[in-house]
C-alpha cells in the first residue's frame, strides 16, 4: 500500500469541527487538520489494568473502559468471528486488534489511498460470507493519475497470516470507484453496509461541489447499491436511463459518514452532515432526491444561505426524516440489539464529532420520541459506533492518539 499526500491548498472545511463553529475560526482550524497529522505519542497499544469509570444515563448505569489507545485518527472497526476487530486509521493503515487488546503491524495489501484532511482510509466490514470467502471490504479516498485529486472507492481483499507471520490482504481489487474525482480532501463519505439480500450499500459524499448532487451521470452525493463484486443490481432505480449512473439508488445527499440497518425493518438508515446547521438522519428510498444543495436546514458557513438554496423544502424532493438545527456533526451510527443493555435495546446511537459525544435516541417505530447525550464530559470526537460479540458498546475516538472504548455495565469489571 502506498499512500498519497495531497500538498495543495487547504480546504477551509473539515472533517465534523467547523459545525457550529464561528466562521472566523473556521480557516484557522481547519489548516491545522489539514496539515499532516502529528505521530502517536506512543504506539498503538492495550491499555493494562483499565479502570471503569462510572457514568449514568438517564436509564442506565455504564462503565467507560480503554481498550486500545495510540491509534492515528482511528476512522471505523470490524469485529471478527474470533473476538478480534479490525480497525482502520485514516492515513491508510489498517490494523487486528486481538481479543486480548494485542494490535497488530499495519496489514499488508491495501491499495493506494489518497491522504489530506477528510480523505484516506475509511470504512472495513467483512463480507456476509467471510467464514467461507475470508473477505475484507474497505472504503477509502482513492487518488487520481496526477496525486491531487481523489474519489470514494471500495475494495476487498482476502485476509490471511496470523500473529507471529503478520497479517495481509490478498487479491485485492477495487470493486467500485466514482469517476471523474472531483474531491481535493473533504466530503468523501464514507460507509459500507451490506443488507439482508446481500446487497451492499456505499454513503459518499459531494466532494464539497454541491451541485454534483443533483447531478445522475456523477456518483459524487449518492448512495450507490452495488453486488459484492462490482456489479450493478437490475432492481436499481436508475439502470437503462440515459445519462443516470446505475449504481445509484438515491441522490442529493452533502456527506453521509453513517449507515445502520433498522434490526426490525431492516431498512437502511443513513446520517449525514449538513452545512452549518441542518445535519440529517435519512432512511433513504430507491430513486428519491433528498435535495442538496436546492433544500437544507443549515446555512452556509459564512452564515448567508447556501448557494443554489431554495430554503427547506421544495416540489419532488423528500425531507429528512430527522434533522438537528444545530450540527453534532453526526458519524457513525449502531441499532443496539444487544443483551448488556436491556433498557438500551433498539436504541439508534450515533456518534458526534463536534458535539464530542455519543447520542442516544429512543424510538416509537421509526418516530424518534427522545434524545440522550452521553460522553459530553470526555471532550472526545466520536467517529464509530459498534456492537460487541460481548453486548457491550465500542467506540473510536478520533484523535491523533485515538483510543478504542467500550460501554459496559457498571456492574462489570474490565
């Protein structure tokens, strides 16, 4: 794997921290996240004899336990059927994470990723059938031939090795990429979720050109629904239309960093980042138009309305399903089904990274009836959400010494 640097002109947009902020602070911080980011200021490594520490909910008492600290801007996790997770670090490395807290060596065999503020190694999930294909499945930014422009694209690759060999992925190819690249590091998605036909679905981003969106021959602020090799289902909204993608199954999308199935419906549920103001939870419908940039509930960060903005809604283009006035800057999201939480089950938890917590929302069918905010004295950007084989609740801070946490009961010990 070898990873590109994009050098040129910084964005005045990052990843999740210019929400909510002042627009005079915003160039500021943002060429800082920019700029390459600062080493570990120790290695990845588990952290011997975790303390929990205590916190409570409105309904439920949880120890906060570090599992793993040290890692570069940890971006998403995968557990494994062995108890292990594989978690992978934006500037392009990705990593197991044993049962017993051991990280690996950088694995072997990634392709070549394109590295600048939002962009670089993404999302991981293992294929529906991983016991039998051993497949690994990765989102990332994916650089053009000149180095200085990229786009989301996802590749699988068979996993093998073990702890003392290290570990790779084999046959790597990349499955699907969007084209032209129009992104020079921001708005680039992205997550991967598989659904119950096998199908698997891809949240982007616009590459921050808005009008992409509304755009059908460009995949830039769509989620597209693929095959796990590539292919285009015949079932897709879009396919025999002229001058539309077919992968598309919805469009007008600004930046989907969230994607969980319903455990009940089974319907795909996706958050998105609005602009300042106006991020989104979406359960998007074939061939919809969920209208970025013509409609948002956000402004832009200079605080006048968004260019090519009609206000909040408008004729032929569906609403969000839930939207917050003020951006968290929502990322990765978790249907809780587990048995360590029982007040919890069929929670939706989503991960903010302005806000730095972790949301809790209740729900009555798919109506959200409550919001909790959980975490908000750590200070932590909350980038991915997931369930253990344990019940218990794992998190990635992204930090430039990220950690991986885990919410289990009060009563538990580490």
């Amino acid at each position: 794997m070898s990873t590109t640097r994009h050098p040129m002109q910084a964005s005045l947009f990052s990843s999740g921290l210019a929400h909510a902020l002042p627009w005079l602070l915003i160039a500021a911080l943002s060429a800082c996240d920019r700029a390459p980011p600062p080493a570990p200021a120790t290695p990845p490594q588990a952290v011997a004899d975790a303390v929990p520490q205590p916190a409570t909910s409105e309904k439920t008492a949880f120890a906060v336990v570090e599992v793993v600290t040290g890692l570069e801007h940890p971006w998403s996790l995968a557990f494994l059927p062995d108890g292990a997770m594989l978690v992978t670090e934006r500037p392009g490395r990705l990593r197991r994470i044993g049962a017993d807290g051991a990280v690996s060596a950088p694995i072997a065999g990634l392709p070549d990723i394109f590295v600048d503020g939002q962009a670089g190694l993404l999302d991981v999930v293992l294929s529906p059938t991983f016991a039998e294909d051993g497949l690994v499945y990765v989102s990332f930014a994916e650089p053009n031939l000149r180095g200085n422009k990229a786009g989301t694209a996802v590749a699988r690759g068979r996993l093998e090795g073990d702890a003392a060999r290290g570990y790779a992925l084999r046959d790597v190819e990349v499955i699907y990429r969007q084209e032209p690249k129009l992104s020079s590091g921001t708005h680039v998605g992205s997550r991967l979720v598989f659904d119950d036909a096998g199908f698997l679905f891809v949240t982007q981003g616009e590459n921050r050109v808005a009008e992409a969106a509304q755009d059908l021959d460009k995949l830039q602020g769509k989620l597209v629904r693929i095959r796990p090799d590539g292919s285009v289902p015949d079932d897709n909204p879009f396919v025999g239309r002229d001058g539309a993608r077919p992968e598309i199954w919805s469009y007008g999308h600004r930046n989907m960093q969230g994607a969980a199935l319903h455990p009940v419906t089974r319907r795909l549920w996706t958050s998105e980042h609005g602009p300042m103001g106006g991020d989104e939870l979406n359960i998007p419908e074939p061939g919809r138009n969920y209208g970025w940039p013509v409609v948002t509930h956000g402004v832009d960060y200079s605080g006048s309305p968004v260019k090519g903005s009609v206000g909040q809604a408008a004729e032929g283009m569906t609403p969000p399903h839930h939207v917050w006035p003020v951006s968290p800057a929502v990322s990765g999201m978790l249907f809780y089904s587990g048995k360590a939480f029982p007040a919890w089950k069929g929670n939706l938890f989503v991960g903010a990274l302005a806000k730095s917590a972790l949301i809790r929302l209740e729900l009555d069918g798919d109506r959200i009836v409550h919001e909790e905010r959980l975490l908000t004295d750590r200070h932590q950007r909350i980038r991915d959400v997931r369930e253990g084989p344990d019940g218990a609740i794992y998190l990635l801070v992204d930090d430039p010494n990220g950690k991986v946490l885990r919410l289990q009961p009060a009563t538990e010990t580490p």
